[in-house]
C-alpha cells in the first residue's frame, strides 16, 4: 500500500470548537482506478466512505475526491471539532485503492486561548477623524482667515488714504490739546500782579499755540514778522474771520510790548481781562472748522 503526505490547507485558517471547517488535501498519483473513480472530464467528485473517521475529538460529515489537475486530485474532509488544541486524524484509505492518505496534525482555537499565536485580540475602537464640531471650527476660521485676507487687500490698495485719515485723526488731537493748555495758561496769568510779567507770558503763549497750530516758528518771529508769517502758512485762502481774529492776536502784541518794555506803562483797568477773554476767543475762531464758521 503506497502512503502519501500530501499538501494540506485548513479552511478558514482559525477553526474555533463547534465551527464547521473544511481541509483540503492535494496529492498526485497516476492511479488509474483513482481515475476510474472520479471523471477528470467532468470535473465530478466522489463521495467517500466515513468509516476511518470514528472519534468523541470530532465529527466529520463528509469526505469527498475530486481531480485537481493532470493526475493530481484533492481530497476534502469536512468536519466539526468538539475539542481544542490538537486534532490528528487518522490514515485515509481511498476507497477500491492501495493509497493511503497520511494527515498532519490541525489546530483548533479556544476561545478564552492565552496562546498570542491562537489568541484573537479586538482592534481598539478608532478615534474619529475630527472631534465634534471640529468641523463648524475649521470652516469659521477659513471664514475669519478670508475675511481678514480681504481686509488686508484693502487696507494696502487704500493705505494712502487709511495714513491720511490717521494723520488727520492724529492732528486734530494735537490742536485740541494745544487750544486746550493755551486756554487754561492764558487763565491762570489773569491774577498775576505785575503786568509787564503777565504781557511777557501772553507773548510766551500765544507764540507756543500758533507754531504748534500752523506748523511755523512764531516763537522766532518779531511782532512785526507775524502778519508775514500767517500769509505764509495760509497763503490768503482762509476766510475773512480767520483773517480777524490773527489781525486782533497780531494787536495784542503790539500792546503787550508796550507793557512789556515801557518803564511804567500798566494795563488800564480790566484791560487784562478783556485782552485774555479777546485771546481766547480768537483761538476759538482759529479751530473752527471752515464750514462752521457761520453756525
């Protein structure tokens, strides 16, 4: 009797106890009767005999031959374990031949296992590819991002006009503050006792407001110079009101400097007063906008 070992495939891989599996067998042999009992033409299997398997471990539910190619065939044992760990079937006589079919030893799985090789392991539940509501945060900050983009565009195409607007912006903080400590200074001299002192400091004050209001250095000038100098930074184009109020600062000069360097010369009374109540009104004329001239 010729003995074969032949090539062998569990199927599936994994057989737990209580699985239905399936092994295939293939060999080859140019037996003439294993070709009188299966038609290679045809492609029919045979069914073959269940004697040989006979045990508690398993019970197999059918064995049957088919040809595999020229000469080769492949024997099909299907079957339900009843233990784990290690199952060997018997040696296979096929049926009307001298051939005997040796198996190898099969592998069946516990379920509670602790061999790594046998063991089947969950995979870890996959984190989500974006947290909740991560999604709503991404699109609000593309939304932010090409809001700010736009802006950015604008910004640069308009900068001249954005720098514009802040210088003016930046100016006309600058003449309120200087109206503002130009008022105040003129108030706190009215009590002053010398008069050629307080003539000196309405000098003093009235220059340092108009250099920082016309960007021109009055405090350099003479009383004489002043008039020359307002044409210059005006040009003659502001309006007749303007012109008044420089021409009534301009008078006040020339009457403080007759103060300021005549030995004896005094204010008359409540002179001063109405020289600083004039002064300020003046610089009130001089930070009215022109359109607000006549309000």
């Amino acid at each position: 009797m010729a003995a074969f070992s032949a090539q062998q495939i569990l199927i599936p891989k994994k057989v737990y106890i209580g699985d239905q599996a399936e092994l295939r067998c293939t060999f080859n042999s140019p037996s003439t009767k294993l070709k009188q009992l299966v038609n290679s033409e045809s492609g029919e299997q045979a069914e073959l005999s269940l004697v040989s398997f006979n045990s508690s471990e398993y019970e197999v539910k059918s064995v049957t031959l088919a040809p595999a190619g020229v000469d080769f065939y492949q024997l099909s044992v299907t079957f339900i374990p009843w233990k784990t760990g290690e199952i060997q079937f018997p040696p296979f006589t096929i049926d009307g031949t001298d051939l005997l079919i040796e198996f190898q030893p099969i592998q069946i799985v516990s379920l509670i296992s602790t061999d790594s090789n046998n063991a089947t392991v969950l995979r870890d539940t996959a984190a989500p590819l974006l947290l909740p509501g991560t999604t709503y945060k991404i699109y609000g900050a593309l939304t932010a991002f090409i809001i700010f983009l736009i802006a950015a565009i604008r910004i640069i195409i308009k900068r001249k006009s954005i720098q514009f607007y802040l210088n003016t912006k930046r100016l006309q903080r600058k003449y309120k503050k200087n109206k503002k400590q130009t008022i105040r200074a003129l108030r706190q001299i009215e009590n002053e006792t010398s008069d050629s002192y307080i003539a000196g400091q309405i000098q003093k004050i009235m220059r340092n407001y108009l250099e920082v209001r016309f960007d021109y250095p009055f405090t350099n000038a003479t009383t004489s110079e002043l008039m020359k100098g307002w044409q210059k930074v005006t040009g003659g184009l502001l309006s007749d009101a303007k012109e008044e109020a420089f021409g009534d600062i301009t008078a006040s000069f020339i009457r403080t400097d007759y103060i300021r360097y005549g030995n004896e010369n005094q204010f008359n009374e409540n002179e001063k007063t109405e020289l600083i109540k004039k002064l300020i009104d003046c610089i009130e004329v001089l930070e009215k906008e022109e359109g607000d001239e006549n309000d």
